[in-house]
C-alpha cells in the first residue's frame, strides 16, 4: 500500500511550482523521451525506413535535447 501513497505524492509533487527541476520528474521524463525513442526506432525497422519516422525521431531528439538544455540552464 504504500506504493500507491508514493504515487500519489509523485503526482502531487508535480503540480507545485518549480517541481519540474525535481531529479525524479526528470527521471520519469527521460524515461519516457527513451521509450518514444525505442518505438520510433522500432517503427523505422517495421516501415522499411519510411521517412516520416525519421522526421518525428528527429523531432523527439531535438525535444528531449532541449529539455536537457533547458534543466542545465534552469540549475545554474
């Protein structure tokens, strides 16, 4: 029972002001940028390297890429 309280607190966490510096917002949200990535890449396998994919991988990576920049600047 207790993850569900951790749960609910993570969820709390990042509604405050300032939580989006918070090391496991960050974590969760570099999980998620590497999970898109395996898909798209996955994808790029699938569709015999449609074009498309690598225009939305490369979206993804300048995303994650600027959101990497905006925490090193946001911290110092």
């Amino acid at each position: 029972m207790t993850d569900g309280a951790n749960e609910g607190s993570f969820f709390a966490d990042i509604l405050k002001p300032g939580s989006s510096l918070h090391p496991q917002f960050l974590f969760v949200l570099d999980l998620t940028f590497a999970s898109l990535l395996f898909i798209l890449l996955s994808l790029v396998v699938l569709t015999s390297g449609n074009l498309h994919i690598f225009a939305l991988i490369a979206i993804e990576l300048g995303l994650w890429v600027s959101v990497k920049w905006y925490r090193s600047t946001a911290c110092s």
